[in-house]
C-alpha cells in the first residue's frame, strides 16, 4: 500500500513539473548520447547521473507540500542550468572512456 501512495505521488508530482522533468529527461538523453558516443568517462557520468538525482530529489521535496512556490522553481531552474552547463563541459572536455 505504501508503494502505491508512493507511485501516486510521484506521478501526480511529475504532472505539475512538466518543463522540469522534460529538462531532466532530455539531460539523462545527453548523458546516455555521450556514454555510448565515449565522450563522457564512467567518473563524469557518475558525476552527472548524481547532479540528475539530486534534481530530482529537490523536485519531489518541493512538491511535498502540494505546491511549488516561485523560490522553489527558480532554485531548481539554477539547478538545471548548472547541470546543462556540466553536462556540456564533460562531453567536450576531450576526455575519453
């Protein structure tokens, strides 16, 4: 039953962040695009996959309380820049896998 609740939560959290769980979709797509491609080392990604889950994390803490205020969104928009910004460095920092 736990579970469930759970499931539920999460989904309707990832209803009312559209814009952010498209970002942090399409920025585990360019991560994945440079582990296969051999432009990310299993260091970076992991590094990356963290800042990702961390993302998330701060989303779903946002949205506990039933609402995501105007701070919330901004700090998390930050967030995701920053990690946009990491992602891109990583894959033309000519580092190899």
């Amino acid at each position: 039953m736990i579970a469930a609740l759970a499931f539920t939560s999460m989904a309707q959290a990832q209803d009312r962040t559209p814009v952010i769980n498209h970002r942090l979709h399409n920025q585990e797509r360019r991560i994945n695009q440079g582990v296969r491609s051999g432009e990310l080392t299993r260091n970076e990604t992991r590094h990356l996959r963290a800042d990702d889950r961390r993302i998330a994390n701060q989303r779903n803490r946002a949205l506990a309380t039933g609402r995501m205020n105007r701070a919330e969104r901004g700090h998390l928009r930050h967030e995701e820049n920053r990690a946009s910004r990491s992602i891109y460095r990583d894959k033309h920092n000519d580092r190899v896998s």
